[in-house]
C-alpha cells in the first residue's frame, strides 16, 4: 500500500515548532527625551513597541484584506439589502 503525506510524524512536527522562539531580541534607536521619559513613567518598552507595531501592522493588513475579499463583502452586502439580516425577528435591538 502507498501512503501519501508528510514524511515527519507528528511527534517530530511538535518538537521542531518547539524549536521556534516566541519571541525574537531587537534592537532600536529611540530618541533619548523618549527613552528617559518611558523609563521614568515605568514604561515597558518592549510591551509599549510591540503593542503598536501589532497595531501598525493591523492597520496595514486591513485595506488588503478588504481588497483581497471585496467580492464576497460585495455579494454579502447585497444578500443583505435584498433580504435583510439573517434571524432579523428574533433581533432585541
């Protein structure tokens, strides 16, 4: 019988994705004003940066997603104006 699939078995699969760090050291240059300001408030910057470049990144992916699947938005948006929103009577707002 042949079987067909990945040569790696899960246990290998899990302990090379164990492998990879959860996190990656960076280094930046920030402004020194910046910088004492943060430290003085109890800024973590690591957090703080991570944060809004989670952010910028978010706001970045978005108009490509819309982009990418603006034809269904387009056929849902359509469905919904010809027949109204799915289990509207049972709505409590």
């Amino acid at each position: 019988m042949m079987r067909i699939g990945l040569n790696m078995k899960p246990a290998r699969l899990a302990s090379h994705a164990a492998k990879i760090p959860s996190k990656k050291a960076t280094n930046i240059s920030l402004a020194m004003d910046g910088y004492l300001d943060a430290k003085n408030l109890g800024f973590n910057i690591s957090q703080v940066c991570e944060q809004r470049l989670r952010e910028e990144i978010q706001m970045r992916k978005e108009p490509q997603w819309n982009a990418q699947h603006a034809e269904f938005i387009a056929a849902y948006n359509g469905v919904v104006e010809a027949e109204g929103v799915a289990l509207q009577e049972w709505r409590a707002f």
